[in-house]
C-alpha cells in the first residue's frame, strides 16, 4: 500500500485556500487546516457585536472551510509574536498598516514548524500569482519561499503549473497535470472552481480577512502608538480598536464610546479595567476612558458622554463615574453642544 | 472521567475556541470541559470545532450575562 502524503493547508477562511485545500483532497493527499490568529482577523461576529450586522453569518469561515472540506483545524495563537511581524515589517507596509507580505512569510515559517513537529509532509496556501498587490506579486512568490524557509515543500495549488516545481510535484506525490494555472485579479475561474465543487456559501472572495487593511482601523492604531510614544500593544488594545467612536480630547486620553446596545454590552467587560462613565438619568452609551485622567478630564468627558445620550439637548445630565479599583460616583453636568466636540477629536 | 472548566469571559472568537483547543487537548476521553463566554459567536464555533475534531457539545446555556458550553472530550 502507497503511502498517503500528508499536507498542511493554511486555512484563511477565504475561497481560495478552501480550493486549494479542496484540490489536494481530490488527489488523495491528507489535508489539515493551519489558521493563524494575529488578533487582527475579521470575523462574521466581531462585526455581528453591532445590531446593525445582527443579519450577517456569526461564523468562524476558517471553521466553516474545515467543516466543508471534512478536515481538522489547528487554530493557532500567534498574537505575541505577531507583535513583530507588525511593528516591524522588512518588506514595509501595504496601503494601511498591513504587512501583508512580511504576515505571508511568517505564517508559512510558522507553518514549516507545525509540519516539522507534526509530521507532515508539505504545506499548501490559496495563493494565486498575481491576485493581490503586495504579497502576491510574481516577483515576491519566491520570496515567500525562500524567506520562510519552505522552500520546495511549499506548494500553491491555484497557480503551481506557473511556478516551478516543488518537491512533492518532482516526488509524484502529487499530479502536477491536476494542478491548476491561476493568475491575475480576475476571480471567475475561482468561483467556477468552487461551483465545479459544489460550494455556494463561500466567505467574500478576494480577502477582507484582516483589520490591518482598513483605513480607519489603522488610523485608530497609529493615534494609539502615538498617544503612548511607543509601537507596542495588548490584546485589549487591538479588540477595542475594533469597537466604539474613539474621540481624544486631549493627547493623553481618549473616549471609547458604545454607539449601540451590542457594543454596550460587549465594552461592559472592561469596566474592571478602565475607568468608565455611564449615563444614569438618561439612556446613553457606555464609556471606556483610556489614559490616565484627573478630575477635571473626568467631568469633561461626562460632558462629552452626555451629548451623546438621550439627554443631550437637556440642560443636565447625571452620570456614574468608575475609576478602577474605587467606589462610583455620580456626576450631573451639561452636555456639551455639538460644535464643542471638535472634528479633530474623532480618531 | 473528571468535570474541568475554563473561563473565557470577555474573549472574541477565536480566542474561546482557541482556549478550548488548547485545554481539550490535555484532557483524557470522557472528560467534560466546562467553558464561560460572554462572545455570542461561541454559540456557533464551538459546536463547529467539536464537529470538526470528534468531540460532543453536552449542553449549552445562555444566561443574561454568559453563555456556559459543556464539551464531552471525545479524542478521534
């Protein structure tokens, strides 16, 4: 009996490397799914905390694409050393502060560990030459897989037939002839892939996966390096970046402010490690305090939560103030007037 | 066969299902994991990772403030 080659797919979430996965699948290789979580991955129900998405799929796609295929799933925490990767990328940044190359080398280096330690023989991505403008440039595949250390064991089957050869192509563990020849932005032949495979419920195509490739997240990423005069971050720095009206006042401290019921909820879980302010005599949001703050920056602020409650247009406005570790107390002020909350405070 | 809990109040998927990969995978057969969410998106990946890797979710609570999951660990 012929031994069964065994490969890790580096699982996005996306539609590629859920064809690719699927590709090896159909050439009988054993297949089970990486997916690295940087903390800055999108998912359907990060987004889901606001009502306003309550209609979109509170999946994991990752998950989802191993369910689909019948394959396992590592999910594997690489928040910390992420850390590096972002702060201080060789290759630079893309549009925002996306890495995208620099994350491509790394995720495959990580994977050509977990293939060492696991005992596989190959490692598989949806990469497809030419797709995506920094990571998948012709020019960058062999830099990926020169940089991570892969070398021929990585295997792009979307595009392999215009790459060269890799070791288990020359091996004849797998067919090069069943592999396939994708190239350019162009998304069809993918989609009639994943048609010819029987997936209709596939993740948006063409990526979307990372926060980092947003404007406005990564303008609330570098205002908070600022504010802190250092590239560094926690967990909770990046999960609250993603919630919230961030407004600074002041260069020393910025407002976290719920716009709604969900994100409420959801911010309720830092009140232990925040200062915070809750309107009291009024409906109202939520508000998480990040800086440290005296008591004048305090009642400032309730001022500026209080124009962003049902009280807002009311003469006064009581409010619960929280400093972590003390006792709450109550505030009553005057919201501040719409033209005093400066455009530029908005992060 | 003994009961274990983890906590992952204040977490977003994937960080619970993470942590629960990373506890389920010191535990024996017939173990039962505990686990506390406060990310409603537990609600559906957690379920998806047992059915993926062999493992039963045994009961599922959802409280005003959490949501309890109980795995029976059910290595393949």
């Amino acid at each position: 009996m012929s031994k069964q080659y065994k490969a890790a797919a580096l699982i996005s979430g996306g539609l590629d490397s859920l064809l690719a996965a699927k590709v090896m699948l159909e050439q009988g290789i054993h297949v089970e799914g990486i997916n690295f979580f940087t903390g800055f991955c999108v998912e359907g129900h990060t987004a889901a905390i606001r009502k306003k998405h309550q209609d979109k799929p509170k999946r994991n796609n990752a998950l989802w694409s191993a369910e689909q295929l019948g394959i396992k799933l590592h999910i594997v925490d690489i928040v910390e050393e992420y850390k590096d990767v972002l702060i201080n990328p060789k290759h630079g940044y893309g549009a925002n502060m996306n890495p995208c190359l620099d994350c491509k080398i790394f995720m495959v280096k990580k994977a050509k560990q977990w293939i060492e330690e696991n005992d596989f023989d190959f490692i598989i991505t949806g990469e497809v030459m030419g797709q995506r403008p920094m990571s998948q440039r012709k020019e960058v595949m062999p830099v990926v897989v020169n940089e991570s250390g892969a070398g021929d064991l990585l295997l792009r089957p979307l595009c392999a037939k215009n790459l060269p050869k890799t070791k288990p192509e020359i091996e004849g563990w797998v067919d090069r002839e069943k592999l396939l020849a994708f190239h350019g932005r162009n998304r069809k032949p993918q989609m009639a892939l994943a048609k010819e495979f029987g997936f209709e419920d596939y993740a948006a195509p063409a990526g979307g996966c990372c926060f980092l490739t947003d404007e406005n997240y990564a303008t609330k990423l570098v205002d908070l390096w600022q504010a802190r005069s250092s590239r560094d971050y926690e967990m909770d720095d990046i999960m609250l970046l993603k919630i919230g009206r961030h407004l600074r006042p002041k260069p020393y401290f910025k407002l976290i402010i719920g716009r709604e019921e969900g994100e409420n909820k959801f911010m309720q879980g830092y009140t232990k490690l925040y200062t915070n302010i809750k309107t009291v005599s009024h409906g109202g949001p939520l508000c998480l305090i990040d800086g440290p703050v005296d008591k004048a920056d305090l009642e400032f602020a309730a001022q500026m939560v209080a124009r962003y409650s049902q009280g807002k247009n009311e003469a006064a406005v009581t409010l619960s103030i929280s400093r972590v570790g003390e006792e709450p107390y109550e505030i009553t002020v005057q919201p501040l007037s719409a033209d005093a909350i400066k455009q530029e405070w908005h992060v | 066969m003994s009961e274990h809990t983890l906590d992952t109040s204040r977490l977003l998927c994937p960080m619970p299902v993470i942590r629960t990969q990373n506890k389920v995978n010191e535990l024996s057969d017939g173990d039962t994991l505990v686990i506390t969410c406060t990310d409603p998106g537990v609600l559906n990946d957690i379920p998806a990772w047992c059915r993926i890797n062999g493992h039963e979710v045994i009961g599922t609570e959802k409280n005003a403030d959490d949501i309890i999951i109980t795995v029976l660990v059910k290595h393949l």
